[in-house]
C-alpha cells in the first residue's frame, strides 16, 4: 500500500480532535449550568436550550443499552476511519475527508458520554418544531451524513468509490467463475 500524505492525517487526526473537544467541552457546560435549571430561552419560542440526559438512541427508543449504542459507534468509527485512510489524495476527496472527521467526531463524542457518564448529555432544543433534544455530537454526525448523502448523488460517480474495493492481486484476472 502507498504511503499516505502525513499532512492530511495530522489534519484529520487534528479536525478530529478539535470536534470532539468542542462537543465535550459544550456538555460539560451544559451539565455544570444547566442541570436542573428550566429551559433558557436562546430565540424565545423558536430555539432554547435545554438539559435532558438521554439513555436511549434518538427520540430516547432503545433505553439503558449504552453497550449496545458504544458498539455501533465504534463501527462507526472504525469505518469512517477505513474509508479516510483509503481515500486517494487528490483535491477531489477533501470534502469525503471532512465528512469521515464528522461522523467519527460525532460518534466519539456521544460514545465518551455513553460510556464514562452512562447516559448521553442533549442540551439543544428546537422549541418551534418540539424537536427532540441534541447536542453537538448529534449534529456532526447528522450533518456529516447528510453531506455524505449530497456528495454521493451530486459530485461523486460510482468508479469514485472504487478505492474502497480491495486491491486485486496479480493472477486474480485468471480466476474462473463457475
């Protein structure tokens, strides 16, 4: 395998960690000023924020199942990972880059909470439209997808991709297929 461009893993490695300091950082806040306060009021009746520890997944389904929700987002990880470090190194794979560093951000982030607090924090309420509670992890993690979504209908075409199937081996091309 070639070896890779030391930059763009320091960057990543870099973006990485940046994110998920971010995300730990605005729900030890979270925890340490908003616990058993009332909701705070950001744009009154639109967008507050608002402290809740969820046990669950998404919309609080799947309640105290931390082991389970850690183990899908270490093969979260464990995949965007893959796919960054096989991504070639032209320019046209940047904005792939970025989305892998958001999803494993993501993951990371809610995964530290699951595990060292048993229970994810959400802090971010979007009053307007009763949307479920979330917090900065969630946010990497569903931006990071729907970026994902858009670059593979618009930007990428499927021989893009082809750096993820592994390499065939000389004398691979004489194998007969019964």
């Amino acid at each position: 395998m070639k070896r890779k461009n030391p930059a763009l893993l320091f960057c990543g490695i870099l973006w990485f960690a940046v994110l998920v300091g971010l995300d730990q950082l605005t729900k030890y806040l979270a925890v340490s000023r908003l616990a058993g306060e009332k909701g705070v009021p950001v744009i009154p009746g639109v967008f507050e924020l608002f402290y809740l520890e969820n046990r669950g997944a998404a919309f609080g389904m799947l309640t105290n199942r931390q082991w389970f929700f850690a183990a899908v987002a270490l093969v979260m990880v464990l995949a965007a990972v893959y796919v960054y470090l096989r991504l070639p190194e032209g320019r046209r794979y940047h904005f792939l880059r970025v989305i892998c560093v958001l999803i494993a951000a993501g993951a990371v982030g809610n995964m530290l909470d699951r595990l060292f607090r048993h229970y994810v924090v959400d802090f971010l309420y979007v009053s307007a439209i009763d949307f479920p509670v979330f917090n900065v992890a969630d946010c990497y993690v569903c931006v990071g997808t729907g970026l994902a979504l858009l670059a593979l209908f618009t930007v990428y075409r499927e021989e893009d991709f082809s750096f993820l199937l592994p390499r065939k081996k000389a004398g691979d091309e004489n194998v007969h297929k019964a």
